[in-house]
C-alpha cells in the first residue's frame, strides 16, 4: 500500500511558519523524516497561503525535491497553484484532487493530461457530500466516464470515497467500507483516503484510526495520506499486509519489528 505523508501542510503552523519565512531546514527535515518512516509520496499542501500559494508551492516542491528523491502529491484546490508546482517537480506526481463537479474536471484534468499524472478524485460533486456507498459510487462512474473520454488511464485515478465521522453519524464506516468495494468494481481505479475524520470529536482518536486503516486495507484501500511518524499508523499498515497475504513470509512485518519501528 502506498504511504502518502502528510506532514508538509501549511494548516500546521510550524509548517505554515516555515513556508512564510522560507525556512528551507526544517522543510528539508520533515521531508527527510517521512521519507525514512517509509513514505512512497510526499503530500505538499500550502493553500493557506493564498495571496503566495503560487510562488509558495514552487518553493515547496524544489525544496522538498532537493533532499528526497520521491514524487510528490501536489494538494491544491488552484490550478495555477498545482501547475507552478507541476512544471519543475521530478518524477510522476500525483495531483489533490478533481470532484465530480463539471467545473472542477474542466480546470484540473488538462493538467493531469500535460504533466501525465495520477490524480485524486473526491467522490462529491454539485450536490455535496454522499452520505452513501451508492452515492459515492454514481459518482465515481461519472469521474471515470469524463477522465477517461480524455484519454487517461484507469489507473491513474485514485478515488477518495470521503470519509465521515462516526461520532456524528454511526453508520458511515460501512458505508465508505462498501464504497471502497463497489468503486473498484467500476474499474481498474485505486482508492485513497486521509482517514482521521473518521474519528473527529471522540477520544483517544489513534486507536480508531488504526483499526479503521486495517479494516480499510482489507476492503481494497491502495494508498493513505497518513503521518509516517504516527508509529501505530505504520504498524497498521504492516501488520495488514501481513494478514491479507501482501508480504511475503512476512518479511516486511519482521523486518520493521526489529528495527524498532513499531516501538513507543
């Protein structure tokens, strides 16, 4: 499963700090630590910045860039944003995100066709977020027609299925669960999710987040945005590619276990 890190956004305010004072140090380090934790992708996201999100994301992805040698997922809701970030990053990214919404796809999808990346798309559109796995997968089939009329691959969609908080709304773990099962039927698309909202205003939120990542794998989840650092987070993502038979003689599992990476 691919680990997305989702360190580097500007809604932290150690990050947000960095970015405005061009603190290229402790961009570089949070980049390095999530690189050695076992991230595959390095989320960067500075959209707090409005008036210098465009100069700010350029200054991410070199930054970040010039001290891991991982692609990026470029997490912006502006093109121009996402293309001042896209033109000089190294690799194949991934771009966060498109919707259902017409208006989303005709901005962002041209630049998916350019730049030939994945992209991440939030299974919501006009009429807001679903509150059902049915709803959820109506509109994926609706993504999937648009992207790929233009051309790009199944298998460079990745659907977010949006999750919603169990505190709130009991049932909606099943329903994205189910989500994950049905979108994958649709075609030879990926799923991802930042999970922690499923646990948002109840305690002691690591634990649920971990059991719902496994549950999540399980039901064919390919990639979260996650803190590599969050060592209970890791664990899970070992422990369940261990359990559904993806690790081979559970080599990966062991290996993390004796160098101390599900310790504390």
């Amino acid at each position: 499963m691919l680990i997305i890190g989702e360190r580097i956004n500007t809604t932290r305010k150690p990050v947000q700090k960095a970015v405005e004072e061009k603190d290229a140090k402790f961009i570089q380090e949070e980049a390095r630590k999530q690189a050695d934790a076992g991230a595959n992708y390095i989320d960067v996201n500075c959209g707090t910045s409005v008036k210098n999100e465009i100069s700010d994301m350029k200054w991410l992805v070199e930054t970040v860039q010039a001290v891991v040698e991982l692609p990026l997922c470029i997490d912006s809701p502006n093109p121009e944003a996402l293309e001042a970030g896209l033109a000089i990053h190294k690799g194949k990214p991934i771009i966060n995100s498109i919707t259902g919404e017409q208006s989303r796809m005709e901005m962002i999808l041209p630049l998916v066709e350019k730049y030939k990346t994945s992209v991440v798309a939030l299974t919501m559109d006009e009429t807001g977020m679903p509150h059902t796995a049915a709803q959820r997968t109506d509109i994926a089939k609706k993504i999937i027609d648009a992207v790929v009329k233009r051309g790009i691959a199944e298998e460079d969609i990745y659907f977010d299925a949006l999750v919603r908080p169990i505190s709130t709304e009991p049932g909606q773990a099943i329903e994205f669960l189910e989500s994950l099962k049905s979108i994958k039927s649709l075609a030879k698309v990926k799923t991802i999710c930042g999970l922690s909202n499923i646990s948002f205003g109840l305690p002691k939120r690591a634990l649920i987040n971990a059991a719902f990542l496994t549950m999540a794998v399980y039901a064919g989840l390919d990639a979260a945005l996650i803190d590599p650092l969050d060592k209970r987070m890791l664990a899970a993502v070992k422990v369940s590619e261990a359990l559904l038979g993806r690790d081979e003689f559970c080599l990966n599992y062991i290996n993390a276990s004796r160098a101390g990476e599900f310790d504390g």
